[in-house]
C-alpha cells in the first residue's frame, strides 16, 4: 500500500484539517514522508479531478474545488449564516489586537460591543484565552481555529496586512488635536499632596 | 518622649497651623527634635520628611497626656488637638502607600483614543473576500452548528444571546428593586408561568407588547424564568420575524 494512498484515505475521512504529525503518528511513519506524500498527493489532485488539497487552518484537508462550488451548493444546500457588520467589525478587531478585552474593542469601535462578542462566542469564532492581568482583571478574548477556517486562512500570519500599532498613534494624536480645538476652559491642577490621595 | 512647658513659639505654631497648640509633648528622634506643635508646623511646611518620626510613640503620649489632665482640660482644644494628629497620621499614611507606576491604566489610555474603526474597513472587506472564497470550497461536514449542545426545543434562528438582549432590554426599563419585608412570600414559578401565559397571546408580538406593565429588576428576572420554562415545555413560542424576537402562546399539549 502506497503513503500517498493511505495518506489520501486518512483526509478523505477526516472531517477537520489534519496535521502531517498526527498523520504521521497514525500511519507509524516519519513526519518528513507525510510531509512529502502531501506534496505529491496536492499536485496530483490539482491534475484533474473534483477535488482538491488545502492548508486550512493549520493542517491538510481535502474540498472540492470553486469551479464545482454552484452544483454542490445546489446539492447540499448549506445553510450559511451571515456575519453582520458590525460583527464583522469586531471579529477584525480581535482577530488584529487578540489577546484583547471588550474595553480595547469598545475604544476601537467607539460604541459598545457586548452583544457582537457573545454572538462570536457562540458561533466558536473567537473564545476566552484568559484574564489581563490589570484592575478587574478583563476577560481576553482571541480568535479560534473556526474563524481560520471560516475565513479560508492557514495561520493567522496570512491575515491582510495592517499596521494597527501606526493606526492607534494616529488615533493617539486625532484625539489630542481635538481636545486643543476644543475651547473648554481648562482647570488649574491641583496643588501637589498626599491628602485624600 | 517627654512633657515640656508651653512655649511662645509652640503657640505661634499652634496659631500657623489655625487651630489650638497641642498638648506639650517633646519628641526626641533622628529625623526630628521639637515639641509636637512645631511637628506639626514643619510637617505642614514641608520642612521635615514624616517617614523619619515614629507616630506611634507620639500618639501614646498624648493618649496618656489627655487620659492624665482630663479633668481640668479644654475638650475642644484636645480634640482639635487629635484632629491635627490624625492629619499627621493621614499623611504618614499616605507616604507610606507604595507608589503606582506613574504610567497611565489602559483605562486611560483607551480614553484617549478616537476610535478608529473607519481605517480598519480595508481589511474588514478583505476579511469578506476570504470568507466568499471560503465558501467556494466544501469540505467534509463544512458547516458547525456553532452549538456543542442540542437543544430539546426548536427555537429557529433564536439563540441564547438573543434572548439575552430580550432580557436585557427588560431590565434598562426596570425600576429599582423596593425593600421589602423578609416574611413576605414569593409568587412561585408555577404563579408566574400562569401570569406569562396570560400576557401572551397567539399572535407572536415583541416583548415590549408582551409586558407593559411596570416592573422590578426582580420581577423582570422572574418573569423571564417563567418564560424560559414555558418555552422549554412548549407552551410559549419564540421566533424572528421582521427583525425582532417574537413571542406567542406554543402549542397547548
């Protein structure tokens, strides 16, 4: 029995993306000939045929290609829930800044976020990595192997490029030129000392 | 520390500081030699640095000062006299708080941003091309439910988040709980199911139409409890219809 075939047999049942490991652990054979029989396996499949290898969130599973994607559709007929605005928008946010808090993603949005957040959670695409170690101690939430997934993504090194830490500098300085514009009297600090804190 | 006689300069401290010069008590230490009014002067002053004077010692002698010369002391005087001491101790306390690293919380910093959402929509959309692209490819059992349970009841498109909202809703119109006394009962769920019942109709209708009346937060718990049992038994149906969550009377079994 070839790898290649056995190889090919293991993702066709798999129902989630296989890592060349566990492959490798299953088929009692080293990491490096899956590695290879993958290589060869994907070639072979893009040759000809419906169906097709992919890395998808971090492992090899097998789909059928776009170009049978309508008669699938219309055979199947997935029921497709679609992602709202602003669940969009909170999703990017966690997907660029994760570990983060809901506060981080409020000030990103500037409105509240409570609602989207849950929403994510139930879908599975984004989850609870544990708690910022700062007053009140925050729930960090970061995106899951479903939102990869979903999104057609390897890693999330292949998200789009975005330079966040130069968009809150500009958000930085946005705010303070508004605050100068502003023509609010401005009070006098209060005089230095330790009563009442 | 030791009783001295009462000084003029002790009383011209006393007068700076605007209130009656303490009791005569001589503090002897590294950081400070003076009587407890001058203490207090140059601690107001900013002259001597508080860390360096036991406070304890000085707050047992007037402890004892006060206890000894009860009987023909001015009440007033001694009790400005105490405040002026728990100033000193306030601001020893203070002194010796750990300070916080003077960098902002994030809590501060958030508010200091403009959100900037808008410069965020290119990869938003990006984010959008993936997911068409995504759903170009079917792979085995492509689509999760989202869900690691199975509910005994259909809800259609309603999940537990929407109802959340629902009750949330709810409770932005609920009044303040009223204290009331420990002995009075608690409708039971069963009561409250039945009054549920009675504000539905067949007819789905947002909750809003649903309850109209005035309402707790309790009561709001309460009745959304009901609720959830009469759905779960199927008596009571939600649904989305026209953008909103629906509720009605379900099935009588």
């Amino acid at each position: 029995m070839k790898l290649i075939d056995s190889v090919h047999a293991l993702l066709f049942a798999a129902d989630s993306p296989s890592d060349p490991e566990q492959l490798a652990a299953s088929l009692e054979c080293p990491a490096y000939e899956v590695e290879e029989a993958l290589d060869k396996l994907g070639e072979r499949l893009s040759q000809g045929g419906p169906v097709q290898l992919v890395r998808i969130a971090g492992g090899y599973q097998l789909c059928t290609k776009p170009e049978f994607a309508q008669i699938v559709a219309k055979y199947i007929q997935p029921q497709q829930s679609k992602l709202s605005r602003s669940l969009m928008e909170v999703l990017a946010i966690v997907a660029y800044k994760q570990p983060v808090t809901m506060a981080e993603i409020d000030a990103v949005r500037g409105v509240q976020s409570d609602y989207s957040l849950r929403q994510l959670l139930e879908k599975r695409l984004i989850s609870d990595v544990g708690r910022k170690p700062t007053p009140g101690r925050p729930i960090l939430y970061a995106t899951t192997q479903q939102f990869l997934h979903l999104f057609n993504l390897d890693t999330l090194t292949e998200l789009p490029d975005v330079d966040l830490e130069e968009l809150e500098i500009q958000a930085l300085i946005k705010k303070e030129e508004e605050v100068e514009n502003t023509d609010q009297p401005t009070l006098e600090p209060l005089p230095s000392g330790e009563s009442g804190g | 520390m030791s009783k001295q006689s009462h000084t003029a300069k002790d009383d011209q401290a006393g007068g700076l500081l605007g209130f009656v010069a303490p009791p005569d008590i001589h503090i002897e230490c590294e950081a400070f030699t003076g009587s407890l009014a001058m203490l207090f002067h140059c601690v107001k002053e900013r002259k001597i640095d508080l860390l360096g004077v036991p406070l304890a010692p000085i707050c047992k002698a007037y402890f004892e000062h006060v206890l000894q010369e009860s009987g023909d002391q001015d009440l007033e005087a001694a009790a400005t006299a105490m405040t002026a001491l728990a100033y000193l101790l306030e601001r020893k306390a203070w002194q010796l708080i750990p300070k916080v690293d003077e960098e902002p919380d994030d809590d501060d910093l958030l508010e200091q941003i403009e959100p900037y959402i808008q410069e965020l929509r290119p990869a938003i959309e990006h984010l959008r091309d993936l997911r068409d692209e995504r759903s170009l490819r079917f792979f085995r059992q492509t689509e999760e439910t989202g869900a690691e349970y199975e509910l005994p009841f259909d809800m259609g498109e309603v999940g537990a988040s929407d109802l959340a909202l629902v009750l949330e809703k709810l409770l932005e119109r609920a009044k303040p709980d009223t204290v009331e006394p420990p002995t009075t009962p608690r409708r039971s769920l069963s009561e409250q199911m039945i009054i549920v019942m009675n504000a539905l109709s067949d007819e789905p209708k947002p909750i809003e139409e649903v309850v109209t009346e005035e309402f707790t937060r309790s009561e709001v718990v309460w009745w959304f409890l009901a609720m959830l049992e009469l759905i779960r038994l199927g008596q009571a149906r939600v649904r989305f219809a026209k953008g909103s969550i629906l509720f009605s009377r379900g099935e009588v079994s």
